[in-house]
C-alpha cells in the first residue's frame, strides 16, 4: 500500500492522472482519457513542429551540407593521387643489351594505386549514404504535421469504441505518436549528434591525413615536372631514372597508405556507422518510451 501511494503522489502518478484525464470533469468518464491524450499529443505535436523540429533541421542540415562538401572534396583530391600514381605508373625506361627490353619503374606502386581505387569505391557509397539521409529529412520536413494525423485519427476512433476497443485504439494511438515524433525528428537529430560525435572524436585524424593524401599528390607531380625538364640522357639513363626519380616518388608515397585507410574509417564511421547507430539508439528511445507495458496499464485504466 505504501509502495502504491508513493507511487501515485510521485511523477507517474501525476502522468498517470494527466493522460487519464481527471481534469476533465465535464466529460463523461468514459471520454476523459481520449481527451487528455488528444490534449497532450496537440500540445507536444505544436511544441515540436514549432520549436524542435526548426531547431533540429538547421543542425542537420548543416552538417549534411558539410559533410557533402567533405566527401566531394576528398572524392576529388582521391581521383587527383590516382592520376598522379597512374602517371608514375605508365612511365618506362628502355634499354638494350643485345635483345631490346623495357622497365617499369611505377610496378611498385599497384598496392597503392589498388588502396586508393578501393578508397574512391567507399567515398561513392559514402556519398550515396549521405544522398539517403537527405532524402529522408527532406520528406520528413515536407510531410511535417500530416505524421501526427493517424495517430488523432486513433483517438477519434476511440471516442466512439467500447472500453477494450478504446484501450486498444489508445495504445495504437500513443504507438503512432511516437513514430511521428520518430519519423520527423530522428534524422535531423541524429545529424547533429553525428557531427557532434565526429568533431570531439575524429577532427584532428581526418585533417591531418587528408593533408597528407593533398601533399603527397603535389609532390608526385613535382617530380614530374621536374623529369620533364631534365635532359633527354638524364631522363633516359636507367640508373637515374630508377635510383632518382623512383625514390622520390617512392619517398612521398611511404606514409599515404597509412593516411588513406584513417581517411576511409573516419568516412565509413562518419557518414555510415554513426547516423545508423544513433538511428537504431533514437528507435529503441522511442519504443521505450511509447511501448512500456507497465506504463500503458497506468494511463489506460
């Protein structure tokens, strides 16, 4: 007994009267809970669209613009190494020692030039993920308070039903509430976390290798253009061409391998794992919140 005062007198308590709907005394008994909760939905319902949701669509919004240009801009710095280390690649030397040969001095280079190709393939889903989550926060924003609707229709429905009809139409309608609240809040939401999570977490890495993927690109094509401007016997002589220009290139490309794999996790967690994982926490939120069975034989009584 004393378990069920406190817990009555307590915030359940007070939440359990409110969605019962003892204010409304000018109703029957029976009308009161479809009231209250048409109340409170109404009320959260104009707090969100009013007041949350603009709050959570410009942070969402901004960090799916910035994380675009940073995917599009490493996309394009990625293709620029990639041309820089197939030019390497195609350059040979010939020489003769009775029968005619030739020497590839960029055959070093393929585990590389296969790393930073399968790198491209990752920013294309990246980019296609973050194309998704777009869509989906622009569908939401454009549905906006229509995604309240099924769940008012519920209690419309309610008002008119039995008393286990009733109860079962509220339960309904306070499960498509929270899938509305779910629906128009959760990408935005799990946006501004992710950006939030990424710039704590991840900033420094990414700029540091993204950095060092810019710089080994334009020291490849210096030394290009450096080869193109010495003389033909320097250029063509196997022993320079393999013990100067090689190990320059060589030189620049020792540590972008390590700089391209920190760049392909900060994408794959940046712009996949994260929004899926702060998607699926934000669900199991909401199915708490909205499915507790305990709570549900409070308010529904």
């Amino acid at each position: 007994m004393a378990n069920s005062s406190s817990s009555d007198s307590g915030l359940d308590g007070f939440v359990g009267s409110l969605l019962r709907g003892e204010w409304f005394t000018m109703l029957p008994p029976r009308l009161r809970p479809v009231a209250a909760m048409a109340a409170v939905q109404l009320v959260v319902a104009a707090a969100v669209l009013l007041v949350v949701a603009p709050f959570a669509d410009r942070k969402g919004a901004a960090w799916m613009e910035a994380s675009f240009a940073r995917t599009l801009a490493a996309l394009a710095a990625t293709r620029g190494l990639d041309s820089a280390i197939s030019l390497a690649q195609s350059s040979e030397v010939s020489f003769s020692f009775g029968p005619g040969g030739s020497l590839g001095i960029g055959q070093a280079l393929d585990p590389i030039n296969d790393l930073v190709e399968q790198y491209g393939a990752l920013l294309l889903t990246s980019t296609t993920a973050l194309g998704v989550q777009r869509l989906g926060m622009q569908i939401a924003t454009t549905l906006g308070s229509w995604m309240f609707l099924p769940a008012l229709a519920m209690l419309g429905l309610a008002s008119v039903c039995g008393d286990d009809g009733r109860r079962r139409l509220l339960g309904w309608s306070r499960r498509l509430f929270g899938l509305a609240l779910f629906a128009r809040l959760a990408l935005p939401m799990a946006g501004w976390i992710d950006a939030v999570v990424a710039d704590r977490f991840l900033e420094p890495s990414y700029q540091e290798a993204a950095a060092a993927v810019v710089a080994t690109t334009e020291s490849i094509e210096q030394a290009e253009a450096e080869d193109a401007d010495r003389p033909w016997y320097e250029r063509y002589n196997p022993v320079d061409a393999i013990g100067d220009r090689a190990k320059k290139i060589y030189d620049k490309l020792a540590a972008v391998g390590e700089s391209i794999v920190n760049l392909a996790i900060y994408f794959t967690i940046s712009t996949i794992i994260l929004p899926l994982g702060t998607l699926w926490l934000l669900s199991r939120l909401t199915g708490a919140l909205f499915t507790a069975r305990p709570f549900l034989d409070r308010t529904e009584r």
